[in-house]
C-alpha cells in the first residue's frame, strides 16, 4: 500500500493500522510528485491519497495516475478530511474506487479497505 499524506500522526497511526490490522506493507509519500515517482518507481497494488498535500493534491495526482497505462489499474481510495458531497464525487469521478472520511478509526480501517476492494472487484466483474 502505497499511503500519499503529508500529516506526520496520520501518517504515523495509519501507518500502524495497515500494517497490524491488514497486514499490509506500506509506502509513504508526503505528496502527490512524490506518489506519483514512488508508484511508478514500484507500483503498489493500492493507494491511499490524501486531498490536502504541498506540491501536488490529491486530486491531480489520482487523475495523473488514472491517465498513466502503466499505473491506471492501481486502486484508488481517497482518505481525506474533506467530507463534502460534491469532492467525494469529483475523486470518484477522478477514478477513485473508494472515499474514507477523516478522522477515520485505527481499528476499522483495514476492514473499509478491503470492503471498498470486495464492491469495486464485485461492480467490474458485473459490468
């Protein structure tokens, strides 16, 4: 898992979850060059992108990723404090395959990934 954010205690408890809850590896990038060089570097079989970031937001970076053929079929889920309608919409329509809302819990976390995984492989598998 590749997680793009540029708050070092989301980074941090994030971090922690995904590892010991998903047993996932992950990746850091404080922002959106950084995924993105990162991703292409290595790509990951996820990524996690944060709106908010310097340099690049989230926003930009997953539309760069979805126009790249080396690294669009990489699932992208959003996990950012901005919570309105009309942004979760714009990073879905991005080609965001998920939305999580901070502040998000440790705990549950791995759990939401996946679900979000399990609907979008279920919704292509129909379409």
């Amino acid at each position: 898992v590749l997680l793009a954010e540029d708050d070092e205690d989301i980074q941090k408890v994030a971090r922690i979850s995904l590892q010991f809850r998903g047993g996932w590896e992950v990746s850091l990038a404080t922002n959106g060059v950084e995924c993105l060089t990162l991703a292409a570097k290595d790509p990951p079989d996820l990524i996690l992108l944060d709106c908010m970031m310097p340099t690049l937001d989230g926003y930009e970076t997953c539309r760069r990723l979805k126009l790249d053929p080396v690294l669009r079929h990489i699932p992208v889920i959003f996990l950012t404090a901005r919570a309105q309608e009309t942004e979760i919409k714009k990073g879905l329509l991005l080609g965001a395959v998920g939305y999580l809302v901070k502040p998000f819990n440790p705990m549950s976390l791995a759990a939401e990934i996946l679900q979000i995984l399990q609907s979008a492989e279920n919704a292509n598998r129909t379409s």
